[in-house]
C-alpha cells in the first residue's frame, strides 16, 4: 500500500475511534473527495479534500480537519 492510501486509512480509524469514543458518527458529516490525478507515485504530500454536510456543526469540522491533518502530517506521532 502505498503512503497515500496508509494515511488515508489512519484516517479512517481516527474517525472510527473519535465516533466510538464519542458515540456520535461523525463520518455522517463528510465524505472524503479523492484527489483527481492517480497517487500511486511516492509523492508524500498530497491530502484528500473533505465535503462536509451543511448540518456539520464548526467544531465537529475542526475535529475532523484536525485528525485529516494528524494523519497526512510527514512525522506522525504514534498514539
């Protein structure tokens, strides 16, 4: 799997344990868009967009940006 998709998917079970936590399903307030080129090249710098759902409260959205950014970020702090 290349880098891309591994952040991709630290992503996905950031959102996983944050709803758990939380008991609150937060991927209902976005969907991730997909970068429209290919990202099977080893560039590390490329980040998805996120749509969120116009009933998205703000900090919800800070949340979610925070852990997008947490997962794409080059040095990742393990948990």
């Amino acid at each position: 799997m290349n880098a891309f998709y591994e952040r991709l998917s630290h992503f996905a079970e950031l959102v996983k344990d944050a709803s758990k936590q939380e008991r609150h399903n937060y991927a209902n307030y976005f969907k991730v868009q997909h970068p429209p080129h290919p990202v099977v090249s080893s560039t590390r710098s490329l980040m998805p967009k996120l749509v969120f759902e116009e009933n998205c409260p703000t900090e919800l959205r800070l949340k979610i940006r925070y852990m997008l950014k947490k997962s794409f970020n080059r040095i990742r702090n393990k948990e």
